[in-house]
C-alpha cells in the first residue's frame, strides 16, 4: 500500500525549503517580504549570501505562495521559478479589527496616560529605511501649512524613534504636535485607526502592508504610495500618492479628503478580502495543486 503524500509547508522567510522531493514529501514556502536590489538601499556582503541562501531553498520548494503579486512577481523575476510553482495567498487580518464608536475610542486613548491631540492622522510602523518615517513627517510639516490642518496633530505609533527621527521632529516648528507613542496593544490600534483624520502609509518597499487593512477595516481612510503592493492591499478605496513628494502629498490628501464618508465606505468593503476564511481556502488550494502535481 503506497505511503499517503506528506506536505512540508514552511512560513518563515528563515527557513527556506532545505531539498528537493522526497518520494512522498513535497514542501511548500510562504513567501512574506522582497528579496532586495532596493535603488538606494545597497546591501552588504553578508546580506547578500544571505539572500542567496533564501533564493536557493525557494527554488527547492514545490511551491511558493506568496503574499501579494508583487513579490511574486519579483520571486519569479529573480529565481526563474514557473507561473504553475507560484501562487498568491493575501495575508488575513490577524486581529479582529472593525470600527470601534468615538467615545469608546476617545476614553480608551486618553487612559494611555497622554492627552489624546485632536484632530489627528496617526502612522504605524517601525523603523525600517522602507517605511519612511521621515517622510511621514515631512508630509505632515507640509499639510499642517494648509488651512484645513494647521490643528491636526501627528501620532507616530509603533517602535521608539531612532536618533536620527528625533532630531527631524525636535528640529520642527511642529515639534509639540508630533507624538511618539510606543508599546501599543491590538485595542489602542484600533482606537487610533478609528478616529484618525486618515493614515499616513508612504512606504518605499512592503511585502505586504499590513496598517493599510487594519486600519480601512476600522473606517480609517489610507493614503499610501502609488507603488505595488500597497495598491493591491489598498484597492480602490486608498488615496495613492508620490512617497518621495511630500508638498505634493500634502495637495493630494486637501483635495481627496472631502469624499471622506465614500471612502471610508469603500475601505470597509475593501478589507473584506483579507478574512481567515479565503486564506485558508487559498492555501488549500495551493495544497491541492502540489498533489495534483505529484500524482
């Protein structure tokens, strides 16, 4: 009696496939981020024999699932992998975000232990070159100059900020209106997502994107770059604009802004599409296909 097929799935970047098949052993990869050749963002010797060791094992594995069609994309460019070995499975939202009411929000933020600044819009991320935290807050200094915004405030939530991010803001006419705000649980996110004026998302580079479908399920409108993939996580509800053009980020968002409730609409549709139920139904089709092949 043949043995039944096992499958191998393996779903950290770290751990790349380790060999080819076995009689009855067929592995699977997720794949979550880039793989690099960043302009501007040159990588070392020992990152780049790291690289090769991640690109060699994905080439191993029957199958990659990959978490937007930009990294699969650029998974096939750089590995040579065919369209049938490579598939995308969007992230779930691994947190039952949803719309919180303002006075729950508002009292929540306020027991953080700091005076909530409102209006606000509110950044998440960490310190990562590609998540341009500089440029978040030279396009705040930018909008806080138009009269719609001259009394927004900025919340930056997520990891403390670097030397080089302190001395941007501290440096800033706008310096008491741009506030750190560290070590914040699933819930605190979800306030901030909730009544934020909008997120502001203009990463350089994402394998995913993650605050784009956290906070349009929360009712927050996003405004992210007008680069791949944060266009596939956004949709159409998102309002895209240049990360490198601050000034001209600031017009976009005066000019978008006033269909806010559509919007708004629009996103809570949007995020929809990252449930647990249609990951899981992708990844078993992904399972499926490498039987299929097997057979």
């Amino acid at each position: 009696m043949p043995q039944p097929l096992r499958i191998l799935h393996l779903i950290s970047s770290l751990n790349p496939a380790g060999g080819g098949p076995s009689e009855r052993l067929r592995r699977i990869t997720t794949r979550y981020q880039s793989l690099g050749e960043i302009a501007g963002n040159v990588t070392g010797f020992s990152g780049r024999i790291f690289q090769r060791w991640i690109l060699s094992g994905l080439k191993r594995a029957q199958h990659v699932v990959c978490v937007s069609e930009q990294t699969r994309s650029e998974l096939r460019r750089l590995s040579g992998l065919p369209a049938e070995r490579c598939s995308v499975v969007p992230n779930a939202l691994n947190y039952p975000y949803r719309p919180m009411v303002s006075d729950e929000a508002r009292a929540r933020l306020q027991r953080l232990g700091t005076s909530a600044p409102w209006p606000f819009f509110v950044h998440v991320g960490g310190n990562q070159w590609y998540k341009n935290r500089a440029g978040v807050v030279r396009i705040f200094m930018q909008l806080a100059a138009l009269p719609p915004f001259q009394s927004h405030h900025l919340i930056m939530a997520g990891k403390p900020w670097p030397d080089e991010l302190r001395a941007l803001v501290q440096g800033s006419a706008l310096a008491a209106r741009i506030h750190e705000w560290t070590e914040l649980a699933n819930e605190d996110l979800r306030a901030l997502y909730s009544t934020a004026e909008a997120l502001l998302f203009p990463s350089l580079q994402e394998g995913f994107g993650w605050p784009i479908a956290e906070a349009q399920a929360c009712g927050c409108v996003v405004v992210t770059s007008n680069r791949a993939p944060m266009t596939e996580v956004g949709g159409d509800a998102a309002v895209y604009i240049d990360p490198d053009d601050a000034p001209g980020t600031a017009a976009v968002i005066a000019g978008t802004l006033a269909d806010r409730d559509a919007r708004v609409e629009a996103g809570l549709r949007n995020a929809e599409r990252f449930s647990g139920a249609q990951m899981v139904e992708g990844y078993v089709a992904a399972y499926l296909r490498v039987v299929a092949a097997a057979q």
